[in-house]
C-alpha cells in the first residue's frame, strides 16, 4: 500500500465535535448527530465529509494508548465562514504535507491498515510524523458499513524520515 504525498492547502470546515478515544468510541453519536444539519450548511465546496482527529500531545504510535482521549469532528469543507448554522462550529484546517492512502473495507477492519501505516510504512519512509489533525475524506465511493466502502486516509507528515532519526542531537 504506497500512498500518494499532497501538499494540502488550507481548509476552511464547518461540523461538529465530540471527545472520545478509541476504547470509547463514539464516531456513530457524532456522525447521527451532524448528518441531519448537514444541509443547514449553505455554502459547501464539494459533497465529501471529512472525519478528523485533534490529538492534544503529538501522535506517537510507540507510546499510544486506546484510552488516550483525542477530539474527533464531522465536518464540510465550506467557501468561507459567513453562513454557520447556530449549533455547529468552525474549523481551519492548517495546510501542509500529507501521505494519502486509500482504504477500502469495513470500519471494524481498518486496525490492519492503522497498523501498516504508523509501524511499517511511516519508519521506513523519509518522512516523520507531523503535529497536525489526521483525518478522513469520504467521497462518493464511501458506503458506510459496507465492504466495498473506499475513503482517503489523510496523515500529516514532513520530511525528515530516517536520516533524522538517526542524525545525533
């Protein structure tokens, strides 16, 4: 699995959000929660929903924890921030580099994926983790809870790889 690298502009975001960890994850009461405001939203870019992941310390896939609490928000990109529905809050997406992979399968199945990404591929790339939202795009191949589901899976890195890990400090 070789992900595409994309400099991702910013991002202007508009959804809402709940705190939740992997062990108590509560993605299914947020998403119930936003889809029925979603068409409150005026002044979307495209149809796609975006999932993503606030971490309060640096994602580090060596030390994390299922019970390690994030921020988690269901969100539409949008033109600007002139019309947003009371009740929903803005997001600015920072722009920067990202390694895009694609997933294809059921939710309940990503973990194989999770894994590949953060304790396979990223070691052995040349670029390092960033402290940036992780997150989602789910376009119009996204079914939810169907095996053929595909989405984007949007990680922040930067440059810097195994030449820095290993540089002395």
């Amino acid at each position: 699995m070789t992900p595409r690298i994309e400099i991702l502009p910013e991002k202007k975001l508009v959804g809402q959000r709940l705190r939740m960890s992997f062990a108590n994850d509560r993605t299914g009461e947020l998403w119930r929660s936003f889809m029925p405001r979603r068409k409150e939203i005026v002044n979307p870019v495209t149809t796609d929903l975006f999932s993503l992941q606030v971490y309060e310390k640096p994602f580090d896939y060596n030390t994390f924890t299922p019970t390690a609490e994030f921020e988690k928000w269901a969100l539409v990109e949008v033109a600007d921030f002139n019309h947003v529905p009371d009740g929903l809050e803005t997001f600015t997406l920072p722009g920067g580099l990202y390694a895009v992979f694609l997933y294809k399968g059921l939710p309940s199945e990503f973990a194989e994926t999770f894994h590949y990404i953060f304790g396979t591929w990223l070691p052995a790339s040349d670029y390092v983790l960033d402290n940036r939202p992780h997150f989602e795009v789910l376009g119009e191949k996204y079914r939810n809870n169907d095996p053929d589901s595909e989405e984007e899976i949007w990680v922040p890195i930067r440059t810097g790889g195994f030449a820095e890990r290993r540089s002395p400090v």
